[in-house]
C-alpha cells in the first residue's frame, strides 16, 4: 500500500487541503478571538457563545450547507466550485475557524488582566500590546491551532459532500477509509487509518516541538 | 378519584402490553440482520417491504445498506442472516464457495445510461455498448461508482465489452459513493453515468440528467435473496432468514415489490421475478 503513488496523491491531497483550511483559520480566528477577548462592546458574551457553539459544527451539517450555496442551483453554482478541493477547503474553514477562534479568546483571557494595564502603561500602542500578548499566550495558541487542523484532518462528512470522493481529484485520507470499508477492503481502511493517524501525529509533534520550544524560553 | 385514575391507567397499559404481545406473532429469535445494497434502500422499496414482513412474521429487521462489495464481505464474515443484492456472478461464488446457501431470484429492475438533455457524445438510442464507444471517442465526462459495488461491477462489464479501458482518464471521474451521490455529481458535471432505474426515478426531481439509452437486455439488473451459510456461522438465524426469503418470493411480498413506485412515478421501479429461473432473464 505505501508504494501505491494513488495513495502519497492522496494523502499529499489531504495535507494540502486540511493545511490550507488551518491556515486560513488562523488568519481569521486569531485576530477574532483576540477582538473577543479583549473588546468590550454589547452582545460580546453572545458572540462568545456562537463561537464556542461553533466548536461543536458537525461536519455533515457543514457539507450540506456549502453543498446548498455551491450547487449550480445554490447562490455561488456559477463560480463551479463543488467538487474541486477549493469547496472542501471552504467547509474546512468553516470547521476549524471557530475551534480557533474560541480557544484563541480562552487562551488571552486566561492571562493575568493586570499585564494588558501594565504594557498599556508602560507606553505600548493597542498593536505592541496584542503582539506582547499572544507571545504570553504562545503555548495555548498553538494548541487551538492543532485542535482546529486536528478538527479538519479528520471529518469526513464535510469533505464527502462537497468534495464528492472523486479518484484523483478530490479524493481525501477520510473519504477513502469509508470507500475501501465500503468496498470490504478492511484491511486497505485500516492501513489508511494507521497512515492518517500517522501524518496527524508528526505534524502535532512538529508543532509540540515549537511549543515546548517556547516554553523553554 | 386519584383512586380511579390509577384504576384507568392499569387496565391501559395491561391492554396496551396485551395489544403489543399479540399484534405480531412472536418468533424465538426476534431480531433479524438484513445486508441489503444501497439500491434498495435509496429507492425506498425495504421501506414498502420490511414493515409488511414484521407485521406478518413478528421479526425485528435490522437493515445495514451498503455496497455489494461490502455486503457480500460482512456475510462471509457471518455478520448477517440473510443477505439481498444483485451482483450474480459474485452471488454464485459466494455460494460455490459454502459462504451461503438457498439462494432465490427476487426480482429485477435495470440499469440506464443517463446524461446532460444536450447529449454531448450523441449516445440517445445507440445500444449501450457503442453508446460507451462515443463517450470514449468523445472524450465526454463520465461519472462512475467505482465503489465494486453491482452498478459499478456492471458498468465495468460494459467497457470490457465495448473493449475500452476508461481507468486513468480525465474525462472519467470515479466517486466511490452510493447511486444518489454518485447521480447528484454526474448532474453538477454535466456527465455521463449509468444507474439503475429505481434510484434515478427516486432522485430525478434534483437531477438535470434524462435517459439515454435504456431496454438491452445486458442492462437487467437482477436480485437475489441469500442466506448466509449456518453450517460455517452457528449464529446465524435461520428460521429467520428463511421467512424472509419466503415472504419476498411469496404473493404477497412480489405484490408488494411489483406495486412499489406506480403511484408516485407512473412505471414499477422493480419487477416481481419469484419463480423464474436466471435462465428466462437472460442470466448464465
């Protein structure tokens, strides 16, 4: 099986799309979270709790509503994205922004209220401080940063639906498990599941060796 | 009168549970696991059929709908009682090889050739072999299970005959998903694809895909009831298995099977076949 080129395209598939939908995540939730965190303004706890709703997304119900928007019946079926992996990194996005976003805002409100006051008073613009910040806040912010990419490596609902599975093109780590289990290929699934568990473990390794990095510091 | 409410309550509910007991016969080995194909399930025909066999044997029907494939695995691993799909050539191993045993001929429906109004590879009316040899010359998107599920096994029986290897092509996308998503994809694709009738009956209203070619006899798709051999799976529930393939090869299951779809879609999606033999539909 690990000499299977249709295998390394499909994990290489899955890394790209679940890497992107982080990244993407990251781009959004950390500057989000910190708002939540730190901005005072009506409505904030009921944003937070849309937020940490939004942890809990099931997959499916992520994938059937990109699916509804991308369909060429849906509002955006003329840009044809359903069933490129462009449409499983946008259910991706979805999925992993609020795991990032609600642990970013944990984790900054989680520090001591006193040293936003002291930076602040020792001179710091709002951008020196939110900087000083999430350098405080480093460890648990690259721990929202692996529950979001380890939220999206690993559905199948999602990627399913708006990905369609198709050999070659859109076809992921997870979709392929459910497809040899379909075919009664045990052993193929579980081969793919030890090869997915694999590649999720050594890029939170990789990210755990930054962390604990910083943690020396 | 806290008295007489409690009094009312008690004869309810012993008449309740006297009600139940006896609606149904109640077999000795109630539950019952069925392996069926997503064909039947997505149609909607085991939900016509599996009720009306509960009521009259008193069996608790437990459905797991998936690919032949996996179907025809679980049974030889001794996870089902009785098992129906439409894979004949795989089914005769299966029994060849003492995994299953009374095997029986259920019904048929058949498969079709569906695609864009537009027909791009111009296949409308052309005998499903050559209908293939223009989607390869082509080069028109095809959409196919590949999923070894029936469909799939029989779609790939198509190319060989029309001497075609479309694995590998740009223009031919394999899903590995059940009829439904699989028609859904083709639809958004502006694609080729061959389904069996029922499913594509079942989804047409979402579908922008009209049926092009259709009634050669290599498009039957035909049904069969097995048990799962008890001699190699002690568990198996055979007096279970055994009513069920009684009532789908009897009467009133064929009525059932032969009723199914005529109200909502003008046309039966299967037709009753108990009785015949592989060799009146044309089977070897």
């Amino acid at each position: 099986m690990l000499f299977d080129p249709e295998v390394w395209q499909i994990t290489l598939l899955s890394l790209e799309v679940s890497g992107l939908a982080t990244l993407i995540s990251l781009v959004i939730g950390l500057p989000l979270g910190t708002w939540l965190a730190l901005g005072k303004f009506h409505g904030r706890s009921l944003l937070m709790s849309v937020v940490n709703t939004g942890m809990g997304l099931p997959p499916v119900v992520v994938g059937l509503f990109v699916a509804l928007m991308l369909w060429r019946s849906g509002p955006f079926g003329d840009l044809k994205l359903i069933y490129t992996p462009a449409a499983i990194v946008i259910a991706q996005v979805i999925i992993s922004f609020p795991v990032v976003t609600g642990l970013t805002a944990a984790a900054l409100q989680a520090l001591d209220p006193r040293l936003r006051l002291q930076l602040l008073g020792l001179g710091a613009s709002t951008a020196q401080m939110v900087l000083m910040l999430w350098r405080e806040a480093r460890l648990p912010l690259l721990a929202a940063l692996m529950a979001g990419f380890g939220a999206v490596i690993s559905e199948v609902g999602a990627s399913m639906m708006v990905g369609g599975n198709i050999r070659g093109q859109t076809r992921v780590l997870t979709t392929s498990i459910v497809l040899e289990t379909g075919k009664g290929n045990f052993d193929i699934a579980i081969g793919l599941g030890v090869l997915l568990l694999t590649i999720t473990f050594l890029v939170n390794w990789a990210l755990t060796v930054i962390q604990q990095r910083g943690a020396k510091r | 009168m806290g008295f007489e409410m409690k009094k009312t309550t008690i004869v309810l509910l012993v008449t309740l549970f006297f009600l139940a007991s006896c609606s149904a016969p109640s077999p000795q080995h109630a539950d019952l696991l069925l392996v069926s194909t997503t064909s039947t399930q997505d149609s909607g025909l085991l939900d016509a059929l599996l009720p009306a066999f509960t009521n009259r044997t008193g069996y608790n029907i437990q459905l797991v709908a998936v690919g032949s494939g996996q179907a025809l695995k679980i049974g030889e691993q001794g996870n089902a009682d009785v098992i129906l799909l439409h894979s004949p050539a795989a089914e005769k191993e299966f029994v060849a090889n003492g995994l299953g045993i009374d095997r029986r001929l259920v019904m048929h429906n058949d498969f079709v050739i569906v695609g864009p109004a537009s027909d791009p590879a111009g296949i409308r009316g052309k005998s499903p072999v050559d209908a293939l040899k223009q989607i390869y010359a082509s080069h028109a998107t095809f959409v196919s299970r590949g999923d070894e599920s029936g469909t799939n096994v029989k779609e790939l029986a198509l190319w060989k005959n029309a001497g075609l290897d479309p694995a590998g092509q740009d223009w031919y996308l394999e899903t590995g998903q059940g009829q439904g998503a699989t028609l859904s994809i083709a639809s958004e694709k502006n694609a080729y694809a061959l389904t069996d009738r029922g499913t594509y009956l079942a989804y047409r209203a979402n579908l922008e895909l009209d049926i092009l070619v259709e009634g050669d006899p290599f498009l039957l798709n035909v049904y069969h009831v097995i048990t799962v051999n008890p001699e190699k799976w002690p568990k198996v529930n055979l007096e279970g298995a055994k009513a069920f393939a009684d009532f789908i090869t009897s009467a009133e299951g064929q009525k059932i099977i032969g009723e199914f779809g005529v109200k909502e879609y003008g046309q039966p999606l299967f037709i009753p076949d108990a009785g015949k033999t592989d060799a009146e539909l044309g089977l070897p």
